[in-house]
C-alpha cells in the first residue's frame, strides 16, 4: 500500500498491514515502509530502524534491517524504515552520516506524534548503526540495537557517538569481512557501561544464511526490555 503525503496526515497503517509513503523531510522528501503489529504492544511504542551504508547498495529493503523491523513488530511495535536522502525515492545527497542522523530524528519525531506515548526502539546495521546511536543523543530511546556498527570504517575522523541512554545490545559476526570485530570490540569496550554485546561464529557481515541466528539475539532482548516497561 503506498501514498504520497507532504502533510504526512493520518497515513499510518491498520493492524498487522504495511504501508509506504513521502513526506517532507530535512533536505526534501524521504521515502518511509511503516509496518503496523498485527497485536500492538498494550503501553504502545514503535521503532525505527536505519539501513547500511547508501553509497554500497544500501536501502530500506536490506535483509538485516527487514529483519530488525520484523523482530520489533513481533513485538507489538509499530516498525519504520526508511531511506536515507539520496537513495530511492528519498531526495537529497549523502551526507557523511550528519544529515542522515538529521533524517532518524526527523522521522522518530514524526512518528512519535501519530502515536500514543510509548517507547521507542532504535536500531540499525553497519552505517546505520553508528547513525542510530548518534540520533539516541536527541531521541532518547527506551532501547538501542545495532548490528555491526562501523565505528572507524566509515567515519575515521569522528569520534564514537556518545551511549545511547538505555539499554543497548550490539549484535556483531566474529568473521564480519567489512566492518572489523575486534576493532568494533575495542571501541564498545569504552562505553560506561559497555553495551550487552552477542559475538557469532561463522558469521560475515551480512550474516548471509544466519539471519535466524540474528533475529534470535534480537527478539529476546527487545521482549524482555519492553516487559520491564509500563
């Protein structure tokens, strides 16, 4: 189900149904898949979850970032994912990961008033991992999850993102091919406290094959968080 909708309006999905629209954002329109619980969450919340790097393929669609979106609507969530300016129908240019954490708050906030008070997950993959965490500064999540984050990767000179205040899990393959484990290790280790952190064998960074394996560190934390929570 899709639509267009500069006002963004009362758009959002029914149960357990998805939808696609635009809306004005920062740097021009962005394109958003909002996916609706089939059982929302009695005290309500949504998630937002941010996709790899724009400039090497990436997308809302990518697998892991389809799969974190799918884990927090099991949960009673509703689920946004988005492009970043510049990739699909979303306008604008990529920014170095500035105007794309621009882009999570935007579309958090955004959400966040079409929607009872309720907490918010954020969550991301490689690129959009570090990006999510830099937007937990100005969101302040319930929860955070990030896949991967690329901590020197892609952005050399900049420092790590300050921890995001709440419970956080990092979920990262030992045998991850693009963004390094233990160079991503040695930067968590930093973090007061450190995040929980679920380290698996076998698995290159797009977790090919082992998106099970992923979903299964992530579906008990986020259940377990939001159990905690009114």
């Amino acid at each position: 189900m899709s639509g267009t909708n500069s006002n963004a309006g009362d758009l959002l999905p029914a149960a357990g149904q998805s939808r696609t629209l635009l809306i004005q954002g920062p740097a021009g329109r962005l394109e958003l898949q909002i996916n609706a619980p089939a059982v929302p969450r009695a005290g309500g919340g949504c998630a937002v979850v941010c996709h790899p790097h724009p400039l090497a393929g990436g997308m809302l669609s990518n697998k892991v970032t389809y799969t974190l979106a799918s884990c927090a609507q099991k949960a009673g969530l509703h689920a946004l994912r988005f492009n970043f300016r510049g990739v699909g129908k979303s306008e604008g240019t990529h920014d170095e990961g500035r105007g794309e954490t621009d882009d999570t708050v935007f579309v958090a906030e955004w959400l966040r008033a079409r929607l009872p008070p309720g907490p918010l997950l954020l969550a991301g993959f490689s690129f959009g991992a570090w990006v999510s965490v830099a937007a937990a500064a100005r969101l302040s999540p319930a929860l955070q999850i990030s896949v991967a984050p690329p901590f020197a990767k892609y952005f050399a000179n900049a420092a790590p993102p300050a921890r995001p205040p709440c419970p956080w899990l990092v979920v990262h393959g030992r045998d991850d091919d693009v963004v390094g484990y233990d160079e991503t290790m040695r930067v968590l280790q930093g973090y007061a406290p450190p995040p929980q952190i679920v380290s698996l064998d076998g698995v290159g960074h797009f977790f090919h094959n082992r998106l099970a394996d992923l979903a299964a560190a992530v579906q008990p934390f986020i259940e377990a968080q939001l159990g905690a929570m009114p």
